[in-house]
C-alpha cells in the first residue's frame, strides 16, 4: 500500500546509516528494555492521509521512534504511518549531498487549488506537521552537521559543545562528526555518537576488537605474572629455599 524510497543520493548513505543504527543500539536497548522502538532508514514516514500515499509522506534518512513496536503484524515494517500510530520521531537525521536547501527547505503545505504535484519542504513538515524534537543535517560534501531543536512549536538551531558535538539528552548522548574508515571507504568524517562522558559509542566491529585487544592485554599480564613468578622461586632456589615447602 505505502511505497519505499528506492534510491539514495550518494554511496556514502548506506554505511553512515549503518553506523548511527549500530553503534546507538546499546543504548536503546537499555532505554527499552521491552523492545519497543524502531529505526527507520530511508524509509516513508506517511504523516498525512494522501491519494496517493506518496503525496503525504517524508523519507528521513535516518530517524529512531521511542514507545512502538519494531513490526507490525508480524511483518517487517515498510514504512511509519504516523497517522495511525501518532508517536514522532524522536530525532530524524537527514545526509544532505547537495547544498542542503532541500533539507532546510520551508516551503509550507500548498492551499488547496496550487499546481499539480507541489509538496511543502521537508524542513517545515518535520517541524510544523510531524514535529520532531530534534533534526540533523549533515552535509556530507562540506563535512558540516546543524542540529535543530523544537522548542515551543519551532526549530531552533542548536550550538555544539567545545568539542563540535551536540548533546541529545533523551538519549543521554551526544552527536557529531568521527574521522576514520569504515569497511572499504577511506579515511572521512562519519556522523557518530557519544556518551555524555565523552566515550565514542563503538559498531560492533569496533567493540569486538576492543574485546579482542584487552583479552591479549590480560593474557600478556598473566604470562608476565607468570615470569616474574619463576624467576622469583629460581632465587629462592638458588638461596637454599624451596619455595614449596611450607
């Protein structure tokens, strides 16, 4: 009934959607212990009943909602119809490759009567219609993130902290830009997340090689450990001690 979004603008799309889902899902999972939340990727969100559907519908990029169930039916979801479930995105991220005026476009919804196929921008239906509380940009070609915060009924845009990030506290992180490589792409920022401490939240790649690194770290304490213990009862030996005998 509700189409997809087909088609991205940019390569980069893909993995960097990857990243924010994969690295944030501890957190949610400690937030919602239920499994009650969904991650949409480039999928619909149909905020207005249309004909046709896609008429009233917006594709953020990225955009996590609190309190609902991750299918429905049993069935995979194929998009968000916040016209039946009335629960907004908690935060939409949108990865601008042009020069983002498609994403900070305000153009509102046409009176009736307006040319055929005319749709108002996605800046002012995430904050006016569907009301996000919180919208990113990233854009991508200059390596620029704005953040934007509902306040009463309006988006205000955020300032970063000294470190460029941008707190998101029902979520007890922050948001910025990461510099490194990411499976085959080269070295380029990526748009991650933070603890509020300040720890970078890890994929799973990353936290499995962390894992890896601290075993080979105790492992290299217990076979140091080990030497010293050695060398320890060869001078007691070589003293007329036998370090066995109590």
């Amino acid at each position: 009934m509700f189409a997809e979004r087909a088609e991205g603008n940019n390569f980069q799309e893909h993995p960097q959607t990857v990243i924010l889902t994969d690295s944030i899902a501890q957190v949610l999972q400690r937030l919602h212990p239920d499994g009650q939340y969904c991650i949409g990727q480039d999928c619909g969100i149909y905020w207005r009943e249309t004909e046709p559907p896609e008429k009233g519908a917006a594709a953020p990029d990225w955009f996590y909602v609190p309190g609902v169930p991750p299918r429905l039916d049993g069935k995979n979801r194929r998009s968000y119809v916040l016209w039946r479930e009335y629960i907004p995105p908690l935060i939409a991220v949108e990865l601008a490759s042009g020069n983002g005026d498609e994403e900070r476009d305000v153009t509102p919804l046409p009176l009736a009567g307006s040319r055929e196929g005319a749709k108002p921008g996605k800046f002012w239906v995430y904050e006016r219609i569907i009301r996000i509380p919180y919208y990113a940009i990233y854009d991508i070609s200059n390596d620029k993130l704005e953040v934007y915060h509902l306040v009463d009924f309006s988006y205000h845009k955020m300032q970063p902290n000294e470190l460029g990030r941008y707190q998101i506290p029902p979520l007890g992180v922050e948001l910025g830009l990461w510099q490194g490589s990411y499976l085959n792409n080269p070295e380029q920022f990526w748009l991650r997340w933070w603890d509020l401490e300040g720890n970078l939240l890890l994929i799973g790649k990353e936290e499995a090689e962390l894992q890896r690194q601290k075993a080979q770290q105790a492992e290299r304490r217990a076979e140091q450990a080990e030497r010293k213990a050695a060398q320890l009862t060869e001078r007691l030996r070589a003293m007329g001690i036998d370090p066995e005998v109590e």
